[in-house]
C-alpha cells in the first residue's frame, strides 16, 4: 500500500508547475488524475437557497495562501454538516467553495541501501507519480459557507465552525454577514 507524503510537504509551498492535466498530451505530464476524494460541494436545503430564503451567512476564510489537501477538506466537509444537520435539521444550506485542481506528485526513493536514488528510472521518468488533489486558496477566500435564517442559531453555527477549524491546516476566520 502507498503511504501519502504529509501535508506540510506541500501546504505551504507555492504549486509545482505542471500540476494540471492538459488537453494537449505533449504537455501533460501528469498521465493519470487521482480521484476526487470530496463526495458533495453542495449540501442541505438547495431549493430554498436559489430562490434566496437565507437571510445570514457564515464563511470559514482562509488567513494565508496555502494549499490544502482533498482529505483534509473531506474530514472538515464531513463534521460541519454532521453537526449542522444534528443541529439546523434541514433548514440551511452550506457549501465547499473550493475545488481541488492541483495533482500532487511524490517521486518514491528507497529508503534502504542506495540512499536518495530514485527507484530504478533514472531521470527518465522523474516528475514523480500522482498521489493526491490540492485545492490552491488565496489569503481571504472563503472555503466553507454556511447560509440559515435565524439570528439566535448564529452563535451555534460559529462554534461548529470554531470546532472544524483544527482540521485545517492554516489559519482561518469566521465571517458572519446578515442581509436585511
């Protein structure tokens, strides 16, 4: 089984180039895509929020550049909606912002005898094999929203955010706004 590098190999470093599949074959260099390991970028009540039912907003906002893994947004995706939906019931709508483009590359070295070799291919095949997403996120983007209606339900839903935030492995904020 393949064991995926950590994170802070790749978090805060700008993206590699070539990290996206191109329409043309001689420019990819990335021959496979991993999968998307997040299942849904729109959950709850989604009829009422296109016809604008939700008066508040809450956004998980990112306080630096940084590239965050898919796992990592899955598990963040998982437990705000688990807890929303134990709390809100049905009656909210919240959405994953972010979509993750960048193909994150490990080029495997043993780690025995031959010391930093990479394993048996020289530099022929050395841009490394695919092993994960990334999502890119800017300084002030939003990764997670939350809309709902009532006032008394936004200091719960700021502590479902505050409990995500761990998972995430920059610095974030919670940004409330209420439209009239």
């Amino acid at each position: 089984m393949a064991v995926t590098r950590k994170a802070s190999a790749y978090s805060k470093k700008r993206p590699v180039v070539n990290t996206r599949r191109s329409k043309k074959l001689k420019l990819s260099y990335v021959k496979a895509v991993p999968s998307q390991k997040i299942v849904r970028f729109n959950m709850g009540n989604i009829k009422s929020f296109e016809q604008g039912n939700y008066k508040i907003n809450i956004s998980l906002v990112s306080e630096e550049d940084i590239q965050i893994r898919d796992i990592a947004l899955e598990a963040v995706r998982q437990s705000i909606h688990k807890d929303m939906t134990k709390f809100l019931a049905s009656d909210y709508f919240f959405r994953c912002n972010v979509y993750p483009h960048n193909i994150l590359r490990n080029n495997r070295i043993y780690s025995g005898g031959s010391k930093g070799e990479r394993i048996q291919t020289g530099m022929s095949k050395s841009f490394g094999s695919p092993e994960g997403r990334a999502a890119t996120i800017k300084k002030g983007r939003a990764i997670f929203t939350a809309y709902f209606n009532n006032e008394n339900n936004i200091s719960k839903v700021k502590d479902i955010f505050r409990k995500a935030k761990p998972k995430l492995a920059c610095k974030t904020r919670t940004v409330v706004d209420i439209s009239k």
